[in-house]
C-alpha cells in the first residue's frame, strides 16, 4: 500500500500529534509517516492520512495506535553507562543514609530496559552491603505506550536485545534462557518495577514523590513551552533534594530555577532546590 502526504495533511498530523503526546514532529519529516503508518492504514482499511485524521474522533485506541507507532521506543541496558555509574557510585550510598524504603521513577520507559537495569543496580549494591538499604525499594515505570508496557511486564527478551548493553556477568546471573532464544528476567529484578501507562502531558498527582526521577531522551521531541512545564512539574514530584537525570545531550532552559546542576565526570545531574 502506498499513499501520498499533502502539505495540509502533514501539518494537521503535526497539530494531532503535538496535541495528543507533546511530541513534535518537525518539517520535512513526512516520509516517517509513510514508514510508520503504512501497516497501521493497511490494517484500518484507510487509504489516506486525512481518512486516518478523521477517524481519530471519538476513537480512543486508535490515537493511542497512531501514538505508538510514531513514538521513538529507541532502548537498551545501562544505556550511556555514566548515569548507572552515577546511581551506582553516588545516589545509592547517599540515598541508603536516609534509612528509608526509596522510591525511583523512570519516565518513558519503553520495553523496561532502563527501569530493570536500575533494580539491577540495586540488587547489586544489596549483595555488596548488606543491610545499608531499608527494605521495600519501589520503581515506578511509565509510558505512553501500552504495547511496549505489555513486553516490559513480561521481562522476557530476545538475545538481539540482550546483546544491547546487557554485561555479561548481569546476564547469566539474572535471566533464564527459554526457547527460540528468549531470556527472562529473574523474578527479583521484576518485584521492584511497577508499570503504568502515563502520558506525560497528563498530571503528576497520583504518582507520588520519588528521590530519583530518570526521564532521559524524552525532553528532546518536545516544544520548549511543554517541556518548562515538564521540569516544573518533575521538580513537584521529587523529594527535598532529590535527583532529576536527563539525557546526556540535553539541554534545557530555566533548569536553574528549580534545579541545581551536580557535575559528575563525565555528565551532570540535577538536584531539586
């Protein structure tokens, strides 16, 4: 199936997807949408983005579809590896004094890579000091996508996505192979992360506070005023001092009004004022 993008369709898209995900999809980008939603029309018996467009009214599940297949579920293990080193090295022990259960948050999750490596993290550094952590650590995993959310709660994996970041002494001690290569994630890693679909346009309020939130990569596809929105927003949700970490190429403005930067070497994080 192959369909044709007018300029009118393109920015309506535009306008429907900033509206219903924050995300913005700039000029010039209109051959994502024919990579991306042509198994979507094919399966929606639509031969063109504006019949898509219309049929979005009313229709829930199908925004939700749309959403999910332009989204970018880029992921893999201990991605970047300094905000691992990070948690591992300095938030850990500081957080461990606090002598209470601790309460982590990872914002666009994806299939679960970034929110199992955390819990990864903190098995490793219970078997290293026993007895430095209160009981009952909590990680909170969201994303807009229910789909990849139902891949993150299974934790079963294949070795490609294993391969991606995964170290291999981590990978023998917490999966167990399955058939046609698949891997899945010891039950001890799992009991730790609780997976929620959010968008995260929507409010905060049910989710809590947390000491350290992890929302890497997510503030990059969206406009400068949602993500000033964003920050203020995260900085509500975070403990009296508690840790904010963003991608390692982000850079977003007015950070200093509610954030001040901890240089880590290589890398920076943000500690709510």
């Amino acid at each position: 199936m192959t369909f044709q993008i007018t300029a009118n369709e393109y920015r309506r898209f535009q306008d429907m997807l900033e509206q219903s995900s924050g995300i913005v999809l700039g000029d010039g980008k209109d051959y994502l949408l024919s990579s991306r939603l042509k198994q979507l029309l094919a399966q929606q018996q639509l031969g063109s983005i504006t019949a898509l467009l219309d049929s979005l009214d009313g229709d829930q599940r199908l925004q939700e579809k749309v959403i999910e297949a332009m989204a970018t579920h880029e992921t893999q293990w201990f991605r970047d590896d300094s905000p691992y080193r990070v948690f591992r090295e300095r938030l850990l022990p500081e957080l461990a004094a606090l002598r209470r259960p601790l309460r982590l948050w990872s914002a666009a999750c994806s299939s679960g890579q970034e929110p199992y490596s955390l819990s990864i993290e903190i098995e490793e550094f219970r078997q290293r000091s026993p007895g430095r952590l209160a009981v009952g650590e909590q990680i909170l995993a969201t994303d807009i996508s229910q789909a990849v959310l139902t891949q993150a709660k299974d934790g079963v994996y294949p070795s490609l996505a294993m391969t991606r970041g995964m170290p291999e002494p981590y990978w023998r001690q917490y999966f167990q192979p399955l058939a046609e290569g698949r891997w899945r994630l010891d039950s001890r890693i799992k009991q730790r992360v609780e997976f929620r679909q959010h968008n995260l346009q929507h409010g905060f309020d049910g989710l809590g506070r947390f000491d350290v939130i992890y929302c890497r990569n997510v503030l990059i596809y969206f406009a400068a005023k949602l993500q000033l929105d964003l920050i203020k927003r995260l900085h509500g949700s975070l403990n009296p001092q508690g840790y904010l970490v963003l991608g390692v190429s982000e850079q977003v403005q007015n950070l200093r009004e509610y954030f001040e930067t901890v240089p880590c070497h290589p890398g920076v994080i943000y500690r709510a004022r």
